[in-house]
C-alpha cells in the first residue's frame, strides 16, 4: 500500500474560511439539519488497509481507493500528514472508515496505541450542522473536550481531485474508555459521498446502529448521553440512544459476548458490532456464514478487521 498524498498546491483559502467557521458549507441528502445529530461513521484501527479491502471486497462492499489525512501545520499553516489514513465503505447514508498508521505523530502514537490493545472498532463520530457550537456548548458543561481540529484529505473524482475537509470535536483522551468518539461537521459532502462509491453489489443502505458492549450499560450510556444531548431509553437487555439518523445500543457484557461469540475487551466498555441497513438480504454473497438474530444475520468482522459483528438487517423505510 502507498501513502498518496499530495499537500501542495491547494487553493485552501475559501475552504479553510468556512472550516474555521465550524459550520456546514452546503446541504445535501446526509448532512443533518439545524439542531440533528445522526450517526455520521465508525471507524475500524487495522494493522493492514489490503487485507481490510478484500474482508470488504468478499461481502459486496465497494471500498474506496486509500486516503492519507493532513491538517495544516499551527506555527507553518504548510500540510502535514496527520498520523492516519483511511479506506471507506461509502453508504447512501453514513460510512464505514477503515483507519491505518500514517506517520510518528501524536494522533499516529495514539492510534498505534489502541491498535496494539487489539484491531478492531475504535472510532464513533457524529454528525453535526455546527461542530464548533456544540464544542462550545460541552465545554460550558464541563466536559473536558480536546481543541476543535480541521482535517483534510485528498480524494480522486471523476473529473481530477477534491479536498473533502471537515471540522471535528473529540472528547479528552481517558474521557470515553470505549475509543475515540467525535463530533464532525462535513464541508464538502460530495467529495465523499460520490454515486460510483455508494452502489453496492450486496444492497448495503445504511450505518443504522453501532453496538457496545458494557460491564454497567447505565453508565456507558450516560456518558454518550450527555455527550450527545439525547436520552438513553431501556431497549431489550439494554439501552439505546435514538438519534436523528442511526442509533447506539448498549448490551451488558453477557449478552454481548453472546451476539459476538467472544469477550471483545473483557471488562472494558467497547464497541462491538454495526447495524447494516440492506437493500435486501438475499444480495449478500454466498458463503459469508453466520446466524439469524431478531431479524438480522450475524457475521463475524473477520481476522483482518478485529473482533466483532456485522448486523445485516433489512433497511427501514
């Protein structure tokens, strides 16, 4: 796998004006309206970006050509790489990230961090129409949030390049033991979400529902809670957080280790399964295993991709 990126000669002005605004700089079918928060994407920590593309490749998902992901340097404003850099599974609605080590960074430090615990599901982010208010607003309640960022990275189109570019919020490091969760705002939705990404041969829709596992469901869900300005509700042996888009469901660890055939971090609160929102069941690939659960087929994420549980369900609406 190679690193392409290419951090010169970007026309960075007017993007970057309407990044440090915080706020959306268009409207389209996945971005959230005034005052929404959907569940934008998850992100897997992967050792080896080829191997994840074929785990991907083998259930229909079309993936993304890779993405090394720069922000500007604070004291030189010059492009700098980051420390990641992803592959994706582009849905209709949400995505799928597939994240790698780019570079001895701090970010890069922290990555390879929770990639030596264990590959596997590190990363909820959340979208937003304005990042930088809301940061503001969890910050006047006390929340120890990290310093608003603004990323970047440069992704091929049909027509040449783009530079999808967004503004991002996370939480202090020790805040949410579960991994690296974020709030983001998109400034430039179509770069990602382009049509020949977001067909797939196994009807995928939707990132409907990111799983945790949970030794107390109630305080796990108490934290995402607050974080995210929605209420936990009881749902089966558990809890979930309706949002404006997708879901987050808290299974106590028991009943997790259960759905996944395995403890994914025992005693530690994680995430351990996505809600995939399918076209139709019957256009997953033959052979990929796995067992029916309240609707769904439960397949295992695979060596390449870490521990956990695709959860194909029919999508709604």
């Amino acid at each position: 796998m190679q690193v392409g990126v290419h951090c010169n000669g970007f026309s960075l002005s007017p993007l970057w004006a309407a990044m440090n605004d915080g706020r959306t700089t268009m409207k389209t079918g996945n971005l959230p309206g005034t005052g929404e928060v959907v569940l934008d994407h998850c992100g897997h920590f992967v050792a080896d970006a080829d191997a994840a593309r074929e785990a991907l490749d083998r259930l229909g998902f079309t993936v993304t050509p890779f993405s090394a992901q720069v922000q500007p340097d604070p004291a030189t404003g010059q492009m700098r790489l980051t420390g990641t850099g992803n592959i994706c599974v582009m849905l209709p609605q949400g995505y799928l990230e597939v994240l790698v080590h780019t570079a001895d960074t701090a970010i890069g430090r922290e990555f390879q961090a929770a990639l030596d615990r264990r590959a596997g599901l590190h990363l909820a982010a959340f979208g937003l129409a304005d990042t930088r208010a809301r940061h503001a607003e969890l910050v006047a309640t006390g929340l120890d949030m990290r310093p608003l960022v603004h990323f970047s990275r440069e992704v091929g189109t049909e027509t040449g390049v783009e530079t999808a570019a967004f503004t991002v919020a996370r939480i202090a490091a020790g805040e949410m033991p579960e991994g690296r969760v974020q709030c983001l705002t998109h400034h430039t939705e179509s770069a990602l979400w382009q049509p020949r990404w977001t067909t797939h041969a196994n009807g995928a829709r939707a990132l409907d529902a990111i799983v945790l596992s949970a030794p107390d469901p109630a305080e796990s869900a108490a934290r995402f809670a607050r974080f995210l300005g929605r209420p936990a509700r009881a749902h089966g042996s558990g809890l979930r957080i309706a949002l404006d888009r997708g879901a987050l469901e808290f299974l106590p660890e028991d009943a997790a280790t259960a759905l996944v055939g395995e403890a994914v971090d025992p005693g530690r609160p994680c995430f351990v399964g996505l809600r995939i929102g399918m076209a139709d069941l019957a256009d997953l690939p033959d052979g990929i295993g796995g067992h029916r659960a309240d609707g769904a087929l439960v397949v295992p994420f695979g060596p390449a991709l870490g521990p956990g549980v695709w959860l194909f369900q029919p999508a709604r609406g």
